[in-house]
C-alpha cells in the first residue's frame, strides 16, 4: 500500500512539473523486441528466449535551454524515464520445457515464466522542431537502474491421486540500465520512436520447492545464488507517444 501511494505521489509530481511551461510529460505505449548478447551464464539460455512483448513508459522531459531561429526551433532538457517491459517464453521453447516437465512429472501442466523488466533511468534529451511545432524530432540518451521481476515457473502434477506443485521463484534481480532512442514529433501531443534498451542483470538467485497442494505442505526446497552471473540482454522497443 505505501509502495503504491509512494508512485502516485511521484506521477502527479511529474504531471504538475509539466504544466509550468518548462517540461513535458509523455505516455508512451507499444512493443519489445529482446535480444540476448551471447553468455557463457547458464541462466542466459532461458533469458535468450524471450519472444516479442508489450512495452508502456513514463517519460518527463524538463527543458533547461532553448534556441528560436527563422524557421525551427532547438531545445535541450533533462530527461526521466520510467519503463515497463513484459515478455516471456517463445512457443517453441515453452513446448520443449511442457516434454521437459512431462517426464519428469507424468500428467503435468507448466505455467511458464513471465519476465517484466522495469529500467529507471535519467539522461539528455535535444529536440529540433519546425516554427509551428507541427514536426520535429527528438533524441535522447539516459541511464540508470533496472530492475527484473520474473513470474515463477510453476509445474502441477499427481502422484497416486495426491496433487503436488513444483516451484522455481526468482528473487528480484537488479543491474545496470543505459537508452538511447529517436522520435519523430507529429503536432505538440504525438510522437512515434524506436529505442534501444541495454538491462544488464547482475546477480540471479531464487529457490526451487516442491509443495502438498492439500495441506500446502513444503515436501522439499533448495536455495541458489549466482553472484557473478553478467548478462547483456537488449530491448528494441517501437513506442507511440501521447504528450500533455
């Protein structure tokens, strides 16, 4: 609950900010392609099959320089960026875990992971507009912090009538965050930008478990940890922007 309060303070500030006159606050919506630097981390194969997913940002811009010529306009500002990114597995891959799983656990059915990628970062941003503000574009660079939140594998299956789930839960995974992006300016309230995202993952932990679903019963449970796991995955992200 105070989490929650915590971020509806930080949206209004944000959109109060944005009416003075020297910022502008944007929505932007679209989606993710992920792409995975090739890793020597045995995490990185699951990370590698990531499929197409659903991005949704934050982003506040507050100008502090500006340049009016004949015919356009030159501004530069700090830029704040919170992001939003959802994928999960491929189908080929969830089928070849489901064949995985099945022998394992005979009769089982696999809820697979989700991940959800939120990078927060803070950067530059240099717009060039015509007079009217009818056209521009807009680039930016940013840096910061990203954090992962995986949805965890979950694998339900029977022995002798009696229902049992396996478990993987992730810890939160932290790590470096840095953007770069260009958009194109439509009017003072619409844009259309493609980015790139580097969310390095610094560290992977979590525990595996093995649960009486009857009487919620922890049967087994293991803890792991991999602190020198480095991993590189990008995001090209395709976004359409509604500014206010």
């Amino acid at each position: 609950m105070r989490q929650s309060i915590k971020l509806l303070v930080v949206l209004l500030s944000l959109f109060f900010i944005s009416q003075s006159g020297y910022a502008q606050f944007s929505i932007k919506v679209g989606g993710n392609y992920p792409y995975m630097i090739k890793s020597d981390a045995e995490c990185a194969k699951d990370f590698s099959q990531q499929q197409i997913g659903v991005y949704a940002g934050l982003y506040e811009n507050i100008s502090f320089w500006e340049r009016k010529r004949e015919h356009t306009d030159h501004s530069m500002g700090i830029s704040i960026n919170a992001d939003f990114m959802w994928n999960t597995w491929k189908t080929s891959y969830k089928q070849d875990m489901n064949k995985k799983y099945e022998i394992l656990y005979p009769k089982s059915s696999v809820k697979h992971v989700h991940y959800m990628n939120i990078p927060i970062m803070i950067g530059f941003c240099y717009k060039l507009q015509n007079a009217s503000h009818s056209a521009g574009m807009a680039i930016d660079v940013s840096a910061g912090c990203n954090l992962l939140y995986r949805i965890p594998l979950k694998v339900s299956y029977k022995v002798s009538s009696v229902d049992y789930q396996y478990k993987l839960q992730y810890n939160l995974a932290y790590g470096v965050a840095a953007h770069a992006g260009i958009s194109f300016l439509a009017g003072e309230h619409f844009s259309v930008g493609v980015h790139c995202h580097l969310l390095n993952i610094m560290n992977n932990s979590g525990s595996e478990s093995t649960i009486k679903v009857s009487s919620g019963e922890e049967i087994t449970r293991m803890e792991f940890e991999d602190k020198k796991v480095s991993l590189y995955p990008f995001a090209f992200t395709f976004a359409i922007g509604v500014v206010f």
